[in-house]
C-alpha cells in the first residue's frame, strides 16, 4: 500500500531553507569581515610608511582615507601615535586604523557590539 506523499518536499524545504539561508547570509559576512580587515591592515603599513618619511598627521589621515574603499570614508579613524611634532628620527611611530563593521547576518549582530570595530595597527622607524 502505497501512503500519498504529495507536498512531502515542499515541508521539507520550508524547514531546511531559513537555516541554510543564515548560514549563507553568515559565510558571506565572515567573508565581508575577513576582507575588511586584509584591508585595513595594508592601508594601516601603507599610512604607516608615509609617517616614518615624516609626513604630517593631517596628511596621514587624508591618504588612508583615500586609501580605504570600505564605505564612508569619514568612519575611518587614523591615529598616529606620536603626534607629527613629536616624532623624530630613529624613534618609532604608530598608526592605528578603525573602522566600523555592520553584520548582515540577524542572530550575529545580537553576539557582537553594533557596530563591530575593526582595528588594525602598524609600527615603523622613523628615518
């Protein structure tokens, strides 16, 4: 004897389809967020290199966020560490990059402050 099994897919569907769509939606964040923070991390020893050839701190803040193609450029905070006039050759110099990252997945915005900061730093000799 034979059950009528019609619609049995459809159930099952249903039921598969949100968690496999949120883990979907998951994977590409991590993949978001990985890049994001590859990203800062080369813009941080490319600002970096510009402060250790001695350029002003308002210059290192004008080139990382021409650098930086993540979204608004004026959530990006530079701060160099030590200020422009106190750097001198031979000392070394800091730059540290953050950025804030927005989760598109539901149930990880909930585990992680909203926004995320992604922070990324560099350390260089000043010739």
């Amino acid at each position: 004897m034979r059950k009528d099994e019609r619609g049995q897919s459809l159930v099952e569907t249903a039921l598969i389809l949100p968690i496999f769509l949120l883990i979907l939606v998951g994977i590409l964040d991590f993949g978001r967020l990985t890049y994001s923070y590859a990203h800062l991390h080369m813009a941080a020893q490319e600002t970096v290199r510009l402060a250790g050839l001695g350029e002003k701190d308002v210059d290192l803040t004008a080139f990382a966020q021409k650098y930086v193609h993540l979204g608004n450029k004026t959530d990006l905070v530079v701060l160099p560490s030590p200020k422009d006039s106190l750097r001198h050759s031979g000392d070394y110099v800091k730059v540290t990059l953050r950025y804030p990252f927005q989760f598109f997945t539901p149930f990880v915005s909930k585990l992680f402050p909203s926004p995320f900061m992604i922070e990324t730093d560099s350390t260089i000799r000043v010739e």
